[in-house]
C-alpha cells in the first residue's frame, strides 16, 4: 500500500514536472492565445484555463462534510486552508470509477460574481496535458437539447485532431449547492 | 507636498475618532451650571487636536468646522460663557457632524454639506448671541467665523463654477527663507496644478550691500489659470501660512458677485446671520456631488480597500510580557539543541528531553494565551456609547432612565466586539423604549419614577456574559402568547413555560412591531439580534417577571479563533465538540432509554430526560457499533436546552485553532467551522444550537426520512 502511494506521489511529480517545462517552454504567447491544462474523465479530454489552477495533487483522504451533496467528496487541509474536493464524475452523473494511481485533484482558483475567489478541488481520472489555444480555434458548444446540460462548457477546441471539451468553471462550482450563500446580515 | 502624507491619514483618522469618543464622554459628563475646568479642557484638547490634524492634511472643511467649536470652548474654558444644556447638547450634535464628516471623508465620500451648515449655523449663532461677557471679546472672534464662512463658500464655488483660474497675491515675511520654505519648490507645485505665470515684484529689494541673504524681500504676484479647487492652492501654502502675507483670488466672470456676497456676510455676520449662509451653500452642492463622482470612481474604490485594514493598540505590558515569553522560548530551545548535539544518549538525557519538552509545551501555551489577548480589549469601548444613546432616547420617550455600567474592564476579543455592538444597541434601545414605563405609570405601580438599565459584563467559564437588565414592566407573556397561537406559530393546545414563550420574542415571525402590541412590542428585530450573536457562536435568551423587568443574557465565546474541544469519533471521522458546550459524558445505560412513540429516544439522566441525538444518523455515517450500548452518551447544552450526543468513541482533549468552511465552501447546518489536527487531516467543529435545531426538525419530520446513504 506504502510503495502504490510512493509510485503515486512519484508519478505525480514527473507529471508536475513535466507540465511546468511545457509552460515555461511556451511562455512566449501571442493574445489571443489561451493555455489549458487537459484531464481526463471518462475517456474524454476536458480543459480548464491554467491561470486557474494552483497546484496538481495524488488523491488523498478527505474528511466527509455531513448534509452536502454527493459530489462533495469532503474537504480537504491544503496548508492551513481548509478546501472542498468535488468529484466530477459524479457532478457529471458518470459512472463512479474506484480512485487509481492517475487518479488526481487537481486545485482550481475559483471566482464569484462578487469578485471574490474560492479555493476547490476537482477529482479527475488525470491530468493528460497542456496546450496553447488561438481563441478562434474554439468552437461554441452546440445546443444539445434538453437532455444535456451544456452550461457548464463554456466551448469546443480541437487540438491534434482530438476533441477538447474547455469548461466554464466559474459556472460549474459556483452552481446549486456549491453557490455560496450570502453571509448573514449585520442586522443594520 | 513632495512626500506622502497618506501613510499618516489613517493614524490621524484613528486619533480623531477616539478624540471624538473623548469629547462625547466628557460633554456627557459635563455639569451643566458648574462646569469642571478641566473636563472642559480635556473636551478643548481633543477638538484641537482634530482641528490641528485636519488642517495638515488638507481636510479644510473638517478644519473650519473644528474653528468654530474650539472658539465657543475657549470661551467656556475662559468663563467668558456659561455653559448651558443647550450649548452642551449643539455641541454634541457637533461632535457627531464631525464624526460623519471624517467617516465619509475617510469613506472619500460626498460631505452632507447640508447638516454641515445647519449645525454651524447653530454654533454661529451660540457664538454670536448670548454670551455672558459683553461685546469686546466677541468681536475679536467674529471676524475670524466670518472669515471662514467666505473661504468655505468661495472653494465650494470654484470647484464646480469652472473659475477660469486664480490671481495670487504672494508676500513673504522677512523670516520666511530662515524656516526652510523655498518659494521656488511651491511655484513648481503650483505649476503642476495648471498654466502658471509668475510676475516679480523687487521693489523692496535693497540696495546690494546691504542685502541679507537669509531674508527675503521679494513678492510675487502669480497667475494660475485653469479649473483649480481653491483648496488644493492653499494646500501648496499650508506650511508658510503663517510667515507670509497670502491673497487668493478668483479671476471668474462671477467674481465680484460673489465678493459682494462675502462682503454683505461679514456686515450681517454679527446681527442676523441666517439667511445668507443658506445663499451659497444650496446651489452649489449637487453640482460638486456629480462633478466629483463621475470623475474619479475608480481612486474611489481603491481607497476603500486601504482604509478597511484596521489596527490595535496594545498595551506596552502586555507587549513587554510577549518579549519576556520569547526569553524564555529561546532558553528552552537552546536547552533542547544542546541536548541533540549529545554524541550518546543515555538515560538521564531522557529526563532532560522529557523536561525540556514540557517547558516547550508550557511556553507555547502561555505564548498562545498572551499573543490572544493581544487581540482583546475591554468592552468599555462598546459600553461607552450607550451614556449618548440612553442621554438621546430617553429625551425623546420622556421617561427618565438611569444607565448604570459594570464590568466595562472585561476584556473579549476584538473581532467580537466590533459584531457585539448594534446587536447590544438593539436590545438597549428595545428596554428603554419597551421596557421601562413612562415616569406616571411607573409611580402609579409604586416604583420610583427613575427606571434604571443595568449593563453588566463579566467572564464565566470561557465565555463572556454580558447582561442588559431593566426594572421595567417586563414581557407581557400572555399577549405574546396570544399572538403566537393566533399566527400559528404556536399550536392552539401546545403547553409552554414561561421561558419559552418569552423566548418566542427571537422568532423570525415575531419580528414586527404590530405583531405584539405597542403596550409590550418587544421583538422588533430581535430575530436578527439573535442570528448575529449565533454567527459569533453565541447565545441569548430573556428572563422576565411582570411588573419587576427583563435580563437579556448574552453569551459568547472569548475569541473567534481558537476553541477548547472535545474530540470525539463518529465511525471514521473525528469532530470536535466545544468543551463549553459539554455537561457531561456517560456511557449508556440501555434501561434508561424510553422511546417516544417509536419516533425519538430519551435518556433518564437522574431526574431529567434528555432527547438522544444520533449523530451517526445526522451526519449518515455509519457507526462502528451497532448497540447503542457500545456507545457513549456526550450531554450538550446550548441556550438552556440539553441533548445527548451518541458518539462511538471519547479521545482527548484539546486547544483547536479555527478555520472557517464558508472561505471556499458554504456553511452547514449543524457545523460551526473545521479545525486542523496534529496528523494535517480536517475535522469539523459542532455547533451544538444548530444541531439541537436539527434534531427537532428530525423529530417533528417523524423520522420518515431515511438518510441517503453516501457512497464512502
């Protein structure tokens, strides 16, 4: 069990490493260019906007927060703060997949509509890679009709022949339940 | 000014605030008739101050403003005036005009320029009017009020009016050089500020050999075009103010107008002053509102956020003691380093480990108390502002009301205090005007005709208590009984004691005035009062006896960030009680549990029965044992009310710094914050009045619901 969670904790490393160098080696960006960080989830490759995202960790326990719902996996303690873990998976209603090796959480900056930013985690199946995206290489998200739910893609990329569905996650954790409720009033 | 004077706005700000609060608490103090010398030297000291500060940085509104109330003191402190009910109460009303000044300054605000006047206008005319002394004294001063009424009108007209610029008459003093002051530096300043020509004046240069370096002899006669506020002129000349014969004027189309409204102010000054200050101070005011609203939103906002960063001031003992502590840390760590370099460890060197660990420990927690209380200061600076609310309202409800103070050097941390104040307000208000009767019923009832509010703080536990009690009438318990039943809110047959219905006055639906009525209409807000003090992990609740008055007891916690807790195991999660919150723990006797119509379980703890709460349920987790025999019984209370906690498991004991849920997630019902423990994994914190909540909506909801079960 030790040596799984070293080779873990290794794997993740290399990966760190090696997205940090494609970053540093493609620093130099026109605009209208835009980098994601890639994952996996399902088989499907999903981008996030890398300025967003603060750090990439192995899966590790959580502690389960009572009465919230099924997607919070639980909050976490990232160096002192404490930082919920949404599973998207099951945010997406996906079959549920036993946590593996590549199995990671990748931390995301957050923004509200009140210029205010939160700190959360997204499990995903892994992190797959990083690429520089001209804004008009993405696509508007087709209307899928009722059944989808398609609000939380904010576009569609097509980078190396392949599909990248780039997510809107300001929409996708400030939504339902994961909407901050507005703090109680002063009384004033 | 060539260096930053912001860095200092925010002391002066502070400062004058608490001059304010000075001026406040002694004018309240103040004897009207005999008046202490030096309570009113104090009150002079403090206006000074602000009037000193304001000048300096600018502020010349604040400044003027200030003038006028140190003149009408100055007279006091000379005996020149009396000092009357209705001179202490305009200045009161001053003392509160300038705190809002300097709070919409400080906000960088429009000033309500509107009160400003009127207030003045009053001072004006206590100036003016009947002072004890006959006229010489007086009129020395007029001249100087009048003065500032022209600067004030004159800057609010140029800045909205579009002067086309200023002519300045500029004539240095002879000494002027000697003080440092290089007319060059001024004129470059003034350069900036729009097209700047200067034309120089050598006539009373002298002849060569008799020229003094050092003195100056030159004038200047300056010409700055542009639309420039007058003030931002003057602010270049603050400094040589005083050693230099200085005049501004406008070179607008609509000057000699307003020349001659000036001059016509400085004639009627002295015999009826009303009418004209209103002349030129109505017009302009929307104007400047507008022009300065729209032109700079963006400095606006940024503002706010600098002067949002609050500061404390800490006592040099306390900072001493802190210093003293650091010794020691240092000692204890050298003590232990010392014991590492060891080349063989043996066991005496255990001992000194073992000791020396135990100095560490005893260190770090004395460090972690006094770096606390760092943060905490005495309620006196919440109570001292209730002298004026009690002083105002009582006045205006005519009744007579004693305010007596206690505990104010009862110390709570300042994150508290600052959210404790409009909650207390609030209930302050609500026994002055609900409470205590008017003075004929209370005679009638055969008390004396002075009501009296007591506030009361002290330490309990780890808790503060402060206490609001009144001799008042008391709830009408009846009615609000009446009322509950009639609004649903209580159901017709329902049995209640009398400190549940009374507690009823907290419930959302009570909230109205026309709920209760206005004989007793305690409630109006009072929800509110009570979810504020909750968001601080506090309670409140009312005991009442009609006809002798109601206690309002408030509890809170110490501090905000850190908490005793009980940690106690629920299957795999750890949480945390408050250890404040816990009555006992037992384990369970299976013979003493009765279950309610197969709905809820009680305990028979000695002669109580106490509801059981299943955290395992709450939370759906699910339990490492399955007999609730196996379990322990942990007994809270909050607000009165008690409940039994089933946990699976007790462990320690320990201090928990508190993190909060709602940064990046939301609040939960039931759970209060989270806390780190000494392996890095989260545990949350209870709240054991939210879970008391919950355990009563599961009770009344029958139990149908059955938890959904999460996948673990």
């Amino acid at each position: 069990m030790a040596s799984a969670e070293q080779n873990l904790a290794v794997e993740a490393t290399n990966k760190n490493v090696q997205l940090e160098q494609s970053i540093i080696g493609n620093s130099e960006l026109g605009e209208d260019t835009q980098q994601f960080l890639t994952f996996i989830l399902a088989g499907q490759e999903y981008g996030v906007d890398i300025l967003r995202v603060q750090e990439i960790k192995g899966w590790d326990a959580v502690t389960q927060v009572p009465n919230t719902p099924e997607y919070v996996r639980g909050v976490i303690n990232l160096r002192g703060t404490i930082v919920p873990i949404i599973d998207l998976r099951i945010r997406f209603s996906m079959e549920q997949l036993e946590y593996g090796p590549t199995t990671v959480v990748i931390v995301l900056k957050v923004m509200s509509g009140d210029d205010s930013s939160r700190i959360m985690g997204i499990v995903v199946d892994g992190v797959s890679d990083v690429y520089n995206v001209k804004n008009d290489e993405i696509k508007a998200a087709p209307d899928f009709g009722e059944g989808v739910d398609s609000s939380f893609v904010s576009g569609l990329a097509t980078v190396e022949e392949k599909m990248v569905i780039i997510l809107d996650i300001d929409h996708m954790l400030n939504s339902d339940e994961l909407a901050k409720v507005n703090k109680i009033s002063d009384g004033e | 000014m060539t260096f930053d004077m912001s860095q200092f706005l925010v002391t002066f700000y502070e400062e004058s605030f608490e001059g304010l609060d000075i001026m406040e608490t002694e004018l309240l103090a103040l004897d009207v008739g005999e008046a202490d010398l030096e309570t009113i030297n104090t009150i002079f000291r403090a206006a000074h101050s602000i009037k000193g500060g304001s000048g300096t940085f600018g502020l010349n509104d604040v400044a003027t403003f200030t003038h006028v109330m140190e003149t009408l003191l100055d007279e006091m402190r000379d005996g020149k005036r009396d000092v009357t009910q209705e001179g202490v109460n305009i200045l009161l009303e001053s003392v509160d005009v300038l705190r809002e000044m300097l709070s919409t300054l400080q906000a960088e605000e429009e000033l309500d320029v509107e009160r400003i006047a009127i207030v003045k206008q009053k001072l004006d005319n206590l100036l003016a009017g009947d002072s004890t002394e006959a006229a010489s004294p007086i009129v020395e001063e007029q001249p100087s009020v009048a003065e500032n009424n022209i600067t004030d009108t004159q800057t609010m007209d140029t800045s909205t009016a579009g002067s086309s610029g200023w002519v300045i008459n500029f004539k240095p003093h002879v000494g002027m050089l000697q003080t440092g002051n290089d007319p060059v530096r001024m004129f470059r300043e003034l350069s900036t500020l729009g097209d700047f020509s200067a034309e120089l004046d050598t006539s009373n240069l002298p002849e060569f050999l008799l020229m003094e370096p050092e003195n100056s002899a030159l004038s200047w006669v300056l010409t700055l075009k542009g639309d420039i506020p007058k003030s931002e002129i003057e602010e270049v000349f603050d400094w040589v103010e005083d050693d230099c014969d200085l005049t501004i004027t406008a070179i607008t189309s609509s000057f000699p107008a307003d020349e001659e409204i000036a001059e016509a102010e400085i004639i009627s000054e002295t015999e009826e002053p009303k009418p004209i200050k209103e002349v030129p101070v109505e017009t302009p005011i929307p104007q400047a509102a507008d022009s300065a609203t729209s032109e700079k939103p963006e400095a606006k906002a940024k503002r706010k956020v600098t002067t949002e960063a609050s500061s404390i001031r800490v006592s040099i003992d306390k900072v001493d003691e802190l210093i003293n502590m650091v010794g020691e840390l240092v000692i204890t760590q050298s003590m232990l380093s010392q014991l590492g370099e060891e080349e063989e460890f043996g066991e005496e060197h255990l001992e000194k480990l073992k000791n020396g660990l135990m100095q560490l420990e005893r260190n770090t927690r004395e460090m972690q108390e006094n770096v606390m209380r760092i943060r905490m200061l005495p309620i006196s600076f919440v109570f001292q502002r209730f002298p004026r609310l009690v002083h105002d309202l009582s006045g205006k409800l005519d009744k007579k009301i004693e305010l007596v103070l206690s505990g104010e050097s009862t110390e709570l941390d300042k994150t508290v205090m600052e959210k404790i104040g409009d909650p207390l307000v609030h209930l302050v208000r609500n026994s002055l005007d609900h409470g205590i009767e008017s003075p004929e019923v209370r005679l009638a009832a055969g008390k004396p005709e002075t009501g009296e509010i007591h506030l009361n703080a002290f330490h309990e536990g780890g808790n503060i208590v402060i206490e609001i009690t009144d001799d008042g009438a008391g709830l009408n318990l009846e009615k609000i009984l009446s009322k509950a039943k009639s609004s649903g809110i209580v159901g017709e047959n329902d049995k209640l004691v009398d400190e549940d219905i009374a507690d009823l006055i907290f419930r959302p639906g009570f909230s109205t005035a026309d709920v209760v009525s206005d004989v007793s209409g305690r409630g109006v807000g009072m929800d509110v009062v009570r979810r504020n003090i909750r968001a601080l992990g506090g309670t409140v609740d009312v005991k009442t006896k009609a006809g002798e008055g109601s206690v309002f007891t408030i509890r809170l916690p110490l501090t905000l960030a850190i908490l005793d807790g009980q940690s106690i195991v629920v299957g795999d999660e750890v949480y945390i009680v408050p250890l404040v919150a816990i009555v006992e723990s037992i384990q369970v006797d299976t013979s003493l549990v009765n279950g309610i119509t197969g709905q809820a379980e009680v305990y028979r703890l000695r002669d109580e029965y106490i509801p059981i709460v299943k955290l395992c349920d709450i939370f759906n987790v699910k339990p490492l044992h399955d007999n609730m025999e196996d379990g322990l019984l942990v007994v809270v209370e909050a607000e009165g009310k008690k409940v039994a906690l089933l946990v699976d498991d007790l462990l320690g004991q320990q201090q928990v710094v508190i993190k909060s849920l709602e940064t990046n997630f939301k609040s939960i019902e039931g759970i209060s914050g989270a806390t780190i423990l000494g392996d890095g994994t989260v545990a949350l914190i209870l709240d054991v009045t939210g879970l008391i909540t919950i355990s009563k909506q599961n009770t009344k909801a029958g139990n149908s619901k059955t938890p959904t079960s999460v996948a673990a």
